[in-house]
C-alpha cells in the first residue's frame, strides 16, 4: 500500500501559523493554573501527541517532568472500548499533579482509561489538555480542561496525526481525503 501517492497535498483544516497562536495560548494557561505546584507531571499519548507536547512544554515554565503512555492505536483490530496499555509510565505519579497531554479526543474510550488509571495510582489532579476534539464522535464523556480547537467529523492528520504512521511530520493540520 502506498499512502503517501493517493494523496499528494491534503487540504489544509488548521495552518501551522494558527496552530502555533493556539499553542502559546495553552502554555500560558497552564504556567499561570500550575504556578504553586509542588510537582507536575506531563504524560503525552504515544506517538500522536508527540508533536504538540514538544511545542507547548517548550513554552511552559513550571517544572515539569514528561512521561509517556502508549495505548493500541485506531484500526488495529481493537472493538471501540477496549483500550490496551502497550507502554506504562515509568514515574510514580503519587501526590503530583498530571496533566495528560493528547492529540484528539474521538470516542473518549482511550482518554477514559488512560484518566481512571491515573486517579486510581493516586495523582493529586489531573487534567487533560486535547489538541483537537471532535466532539460529535464522542461515546463516553470525558472532561478536556485545555482544548485546542473543536472540530468536525473529518479523518484528520498531520502535526502528529497520522494515517499507517505517514504524515505525523505535516507542520499543518490536513484533512485525509483517501481512503482509509
Ligand atoms: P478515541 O479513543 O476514540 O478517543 O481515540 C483517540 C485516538 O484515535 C487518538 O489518539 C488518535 O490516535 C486516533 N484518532 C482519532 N481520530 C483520528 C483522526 O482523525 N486522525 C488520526 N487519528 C485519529
């Protein structure tokens, strides 16, 4: 199969200029919100948050340790729910305060899993911060305390997004046109 010939430039949902707006935007409201914290722990979502956790932590002030969950990714066979740990965090995260970092919220079901563990090990907060939520999609609530934009029900990639791992390197948001 060779994606990267069925679609030769995607049409552009979100530009790199207002994705990088956006960005300093969340850095800003999280330095202010975690200014008295006596530890934060950001945790991205392997490999699509990667990206965008790069960007805003490089404009984000507070200390912060990073971290990394991996979870089965869309389309591998998984049914909508069930939600596999493939790569665990490495920190203990007792008493910190976490900030989970990731690309899209969809259906909700990895976000869901990935947030009850958290409390569940004893995090003292934790919030999400979502790039993207395509709220139409949603099956199970989950709560987005920094989101970066809202969008339709598009198959989107780019800026970490990806379609078979190809295009996680647009500096854009595009929307995928193909087949998928
Ligand atoms: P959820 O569990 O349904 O919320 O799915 C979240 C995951 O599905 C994201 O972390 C992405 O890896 C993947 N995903 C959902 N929508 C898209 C999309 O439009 N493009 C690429 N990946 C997507």
């Amino acid at each position: 199969m060779n994606i990267t010939k069925r679609v030769s430039k995607p049409r552009v949902l979100i530009s790199e200029q207002d994705l990088q707006r956006r960005v300093t935007e969340l850095a800003k409201e999280i330095d202010s919100d975690y200014a008295d914290t006596t530890r934060l722990v950001a945790i991205g979502v392997l490999k699509g948050s990667v990206f965008f956790m790069v960007d805003l932590l490089k404009q984000v002030h507070v200390p912060v340790q990073v971290d990394f969950f991996q979870t089965s990714s869309y389309g591998e066979g998984t049914s909508p729910g069930e939600v596999r740990i493939r790569k665990d965090i490495d920190l203990s995260i007792r008493g910190a305060d976490v900030l989970l970092i990731e690309d899209i919220v969809d259906t909700g079901f990895t976000l869901r899993t990935i947030l009850d563990l958290l409390r569940f090990r004893g995090a003292r907060s934790v919030k999400l911060c979502a790039l993207l939520d395509k709220v139409s999609r949603r099956q199970v609530e989950v709560p987005i305390d920094y989101r970066g934009f809202e969008i339709d029900d598009h198959f989107v990639i780019g800026y970490g997004l990806d379609l078979a791992d190809y295009y996680r390197n647009l500096p854009y948001i595009g929307i995928y046109e193909g087949d998928t």
